[in-house]
C-alpha cells in the first residue's frame, strides 16, 4: 500500500463533544505523496483551544503513540495493520481519557 505520488492526504479525528474544551481534541494523521510501508507518518495534535497536547497517549490503529509537544509519529505498515481498530482515545496526565473518531472538514 503506498499514497500517490505528490498527492498528500490528511486523516483528522475529533474527540467526542465536552463541555470543558480543554478536553477536547483534534488530531491529524498526514499522509506524505508517495509514503510506503516504512514512511513515518507525522501526527499533530491539540486541545480544544488549538493549543498543542503537550504530553498524552494517542490510542489509534491498534497502537498507543507517544504525544510530546504536539507531535507524534505512526509507520504506515502499523497503521494498515491496525486499520480495523475502533478504538480511538486520547490519554493525559491529570485529565480523564476522553475518546474521538474520525470526522471530516
């Protein structure tokens, strides 16, 4: 499996609606024009108020991603692998785990 060349393609999941919007998030899954199994696949990550998730875990495609500054990462080979996983969670020190799906802009 490999995306197009020089056609980006962008996932973007929501969590499911809270009233504290710091609890809320938004998390992109990029997909670089011509990524194959081995490309690293950039993921960004924010709160509710747009501010970048400074530390969390993103559950997703049936792995547990580190999230530092924002940012985290996913191999394309583990995303295809785990592309039947349902569940999608969002994890920080402090904050009760708050799930997400995935949504369209």
């Amino acid at each position: 499996m490999k995306t197009p060349k020089g056609k980006n393609i962008c996932l973007t999941f929501h969590s499911h609606p809270e009233k504290d919007f710091a609890l809320r998030w938004k998390i992109q899954l990029h997909f670089p024009g011509g990524a194959t199994a081995e490309t690293m696949l950039p993921i960004t990550a924010c709160d509710g108020n747009g501010a970048p998730v400074k530390s969390g875990v993103f559950e997703f495609a049936g792995q547990r991603l580190a999230v530092s500054d924002g940012r985290s990462e996913l191999r394309y080979a583990d995303f295809v692998k785990g592309k039947h996983e349902k569940s999608v969670w969002l994890y920080r020190d402090g904050m009760k785990p708050v799930p997400g799906g995935l949504t369209f802009e």
